[in-house]
C-alpha cells in the first residue's frame, strides 16, 4: 500500500484519445491531462489521481498507473463511457485540430477527494472547468503549493469562474496563445505581469517545441524543450511537463526560485520522453536510468561553460 | 588608426531600409545585413566590412561605423544608388512581406578584399550570392574559422554554386526554414545532420524569438532569445547575432566547442538590444556596460543551479 498523505495530487481528465497521426491512427488511447501529469509526477513523488472513468475503462489501465507508482484510490468508476477525444495532427505535428470530444462520464463529473488526500502537499488541478478547479480547493487543507492549468475554453467561457479560481492558485501553467488570451496582450512578458496581478504570482508560459517560461518574483526563467530527431505524438507533452514538475518540486520539499527552476528542467525532461512515442506508451515505459541521461543532455544543452563576461 | 589585419571580415550587403511597422513607417534606415554583424562584432573584437554603397550614402552613415570602431577601408562606393529594401511587418512583429527590392549599385557588386583584410581569421559571409561568397574565398588565406549566411532564394535558384560554397566553409548560420528548405527535412536536428554533410562541421539554426541551436560534433547546444518587453523591429537581429557570435570567437582566439557555446549567448545578447528600437539605432547607442548587464541576464535566464540529479 501506497503511503495515504500523497506528495503530488493531481485532479482532472482521464480519457481515451483517438489520434489520427501522420504515421497511423491509433484508437483508445490511453491520455487525458491528468493521467499524462500523475503518470510524469510519479517519477519523482508519490503521487495520486483523482478524476472520473467510465465502466468501459479497462482495469489494466488501472494497474498500469499503479505499476507506475500512482495511487488510482481516487479514480471513481461511473456509470457510462469515459471521456473521449478524437484529434488530427498535421503532417510536422506542429498543429491539430480536434475532431470529436464526448464528456461521457465526465460531464457529471465533480471531484471529490478521499480524506486522505486533502493534506496533499502539491495539488496540481489540470484543465477542467474552473469552478471544478474551485470545488477542489474547498477541499484541501493548507497545500504548500497550488498550480492550475486552464484552456481558451474556459478563458472565454467562464471569465468569473476561472478570475475566482486564479485568486487561490499560486501558479498557473498555460500555454502562450492561452496567456495571450486570458490577458489579451500578445507579448508573453507582459502578459505574464498581467497574469501576475490575477492572482497567481508564479506563471509558467508553455510553447510546445520552444520551450516554456517561468515568470516569478525573482524575474524570468526559461527551460528549452530538447531538440529531438524523431517525435511522434506531441498528445500530454504539456501535462508531464506539469507533472515532472510538480514532482521535483514533492521531492524537493520546499519551492523556492531555485526549485522551482530546477523543476522546470525535470518537467522538460520527462515532456521529452512523452512525444517519442505514441500515448503514454514510452512514459510507461520509462526508467529512472533514462530519466538521469536526458537530465544530464538537457544540462549539455545549457552550459555555457561558465561565466559570460566582457 | 585601427589595426589593418582585422580580427573579424564581414562581407555582405549593406542597404538602406524602409520599414513598414505597426508603429510607423521609417525610410532610408541603415540596414543590410553586413552593417548589422559588422557593428555587432565590433562590440568584442576588430571588424572590417566589405561591401558596395552608393552616391546617395551619407559620409555620416561610414562615420557612424568608424565611431563605432568598424574599419569601413572596405567600403566601395560605386556611382548609382545603394541598395534598397522595403519592408511590411505584421501587427505582432511575427512576419513580414518584402514589399521592395532595389539592388541599384548591389547589383553589380563582386567583393574585392583590400590587401590588409585577406589574412583575417574570423570571416563571416553574410547572404550574398553563393558564387559571390565563394569569390571571397578565393581572396582569403587560411581564416581560423569561416561563416556563411544564405537564404532561401540561393537554395532554390543556385543549388550548385551553393553546394559549391558550402563545402568551403566551416560554419554555416541559417534559419529554421532555410534549414528545412536546403535539406529537404522538416526535424531541425536530422536536418542539421543533414547540412553537415554538405560540408559545413558545424551549423547554427535561428529561431528567432524562439532562439538558436548548434550542432556540431560535440553535440547540440541551445540559446534562447532574451525574453524583452519591448521589441521594435527585429530587422537585422540575426545577423547581429551572427556578428557579435564571431567577435567573441575573434575575441577569444580559438574555436572550440566551450567557445562557440559562449559565442552563441554573446550573440544572442547583442541580437537582443538590435531590436529594441528601429534599424541600428539601440546598437549604435549601446554601452559594454549595458551587453555586461544583459549577459548577466542571460546566464539568470538558463541558470538552474546546479547539477539535475535524481
């Protein structure tokens, strides 16, 4: 049995995705943001998933996520199919377009925490409705540390929900045509400022294959993503880059500008392993020997060799 | 009286710009792609340019390049106009439309080294005609390390003189689409892979905002672009980054794989202020004390502290 306080909890979409690739379709994929954010989690910290399946949702999904090291306690089983997502991808995976989206069970879906979980230290709430988001912090008890993510959707969806929901957050990971839109400013600094005044006083700017940036108290940050030769499916590379995250920082104890910036490179390094392969399928496959060589290339990638004077 | 055996060669265009911004239309701004490396790498070492202006070229425009400690001996004025380009950016500074292209006294340009330049060991190729580049490789004896500039309009229309250049140089600076463009691969790494074996040991691909890598045979190396607040005209800042990368190898003497990794953040820093304001206005203006600081910046901006380890 797995330790009951959890180090990293993460809530929201566990879903099959059906992916039309340039190299295959691939059907009942397992993915959703918070399966993608606990599985990378887990790498670093206990960690545990709340969200919603379907009765269709095969117990040997379950077991992998455990066999990962995530405590699926949280996992309700409801009535009904699990969500699904259907999307196409260009041929340089650069864009994709989504074909279908049936909610299924998670239309009815309200997160309820096992006792258990409501001292999680690190609660990462992924992108689902914001007054979800809301009804989950109701339920937690003092987390060292609060991060949302959140989608255009919402931002121009549920405008008060999701300005209720950033008030009690302390970091918000979003991609930047999101912080483009939730603050209508297309420069990324800016808009991070802006963002910063919303509420939460750490944002992190994710851009795909350019990397993210962390915009704090201390200034700026930024982590590239790793210049791969051959990526296949870019489906949750956002979502463990959240959760490598989120991990490093469970194992670190503590978040300060320097973990939090070494957490990012953690999150990037585990996101590039999840677009090697289609699905979950490399993370599931993933040991903490691959993990430790790509930490070392990402450190390769950076180094400067010192300091940069004139 | 500078030194007449130059630490850095520039050869390329230089060009009277007229830019069509969101924020106004600017005429007859300096330009070219040699003034902005030339000035660049004359922040860190020597810089000579050699290129063709015209009647209309204001002895103030060569006076502002020799205050700035750019020997301009190289500087052939013909009888004709100089060069002229017009441009049109989008609202978001993302892309552009050349909307001019007046070669005038370019047109008929075939560089021609003065004696004192022909032993330079630091020689960048700015984007000219391949077959032109090449005739400047006929002029020079045994430089340390050559760069060469292309651009998509060589790759298309001069594949062989190109090929033919590309054999003779060890450094080849293009951008993301040209990289794609000359190798047929979409994957900036396997396209890199690709250019090597056209001859050039080592490439660097830009990305604009999104910054630039190296690969060589020491791997791959990433700079960012400095996350700014404020970005006026990005006109010239790749090769201001490609200038102030060769001043700091001239600076420094020798190539190596430390070396080229430094160079690479100190032309991302100078690239940074090249668009803070329209043409070479920030980069004229700019103080050592100010690169010092934004260098500093930069090693805050990728500093994670220490060792990845798990």
């Amino acid at each position: 049995m797995q330790s009951t306080r959890s180090s990293v909890l993460v809530v929201g979409s566990i879903a099959f995705d059906n992916l039309e690739m340039p190299h295959g379709t691939y059907e009942n994929v397992l993915g959703g943001a918070a399966t993608y954010s606990a599985i990378s989690a887990s790498f670093l910290a206990p960690t545990s998933i709340v969200g919603v399946v379907g009765n269709d949702f095969a117990d040997s999904h379950l077991q992998s996520l455990r066999t990962r090291g995530v405590d699926t306690m949280g996992i309700e089983r409801a009535s009904g199919k699990t969500f699904v997502w259907r999307g196409r991808y260009s041929d340089d995976l650069m864009s994709r377009v989504t074909l279908q989206t049936e909610l299924n069970v998670f239309a009815n879906f309200s997160p309820k925490l096992p006792d258990a979980y409501k001292k999680a230290p690190f609660l990462l709430l992924g992108n689902i409705h914001p007054a979800l988001q809301s009804i989950v912090l109701d339920q937690v008890t003092g987390p060292k540390l609060i991060a949302a993510d959140t989608m255009n959707f919402w931002i121009s969806g549920e405008p008060r929900a999701l300005d209720a929901m950033l008030k009690r957050i302390d970091l918000l990971i979003i991609n930047d045509e999101e912080a483009r839109e939730l603050s209508g400013i297309h420069n990324i600094p800016k808009a991070a400022a802006d963002i910063h005044k919303r509420g939460p006083k750490r944002v992190i700017v994710k851009r795909g294959e350019h990397g993210a940036l962390l915009f704090d108290s201390h200034g700026v940050f930024f982590t590239p993503a790793y210049p791969l030769e051959d990526v296949r499916d870019p489906t949750g590379a956002g979502d463990t880059f959240a959760g490598g995250l989120m991990g490093y920082l469970a194992r670190n104890g503590e978040v300060t500008p320097q973990s939090l910036r070494k957490a990012m490179f953690f999150g990037a390094a585990l996101a590039s392993f999840c677009v090697e392969d289609v699905g979950t399928k490399r993370l599931l496959g993933l040991t903490q020997v691959d993990l430790a060589k790509r930490l070392r290339q990402f450190v390769d990638l950076v180094d400067h060799g010192g300091p940069l004077d004139i």
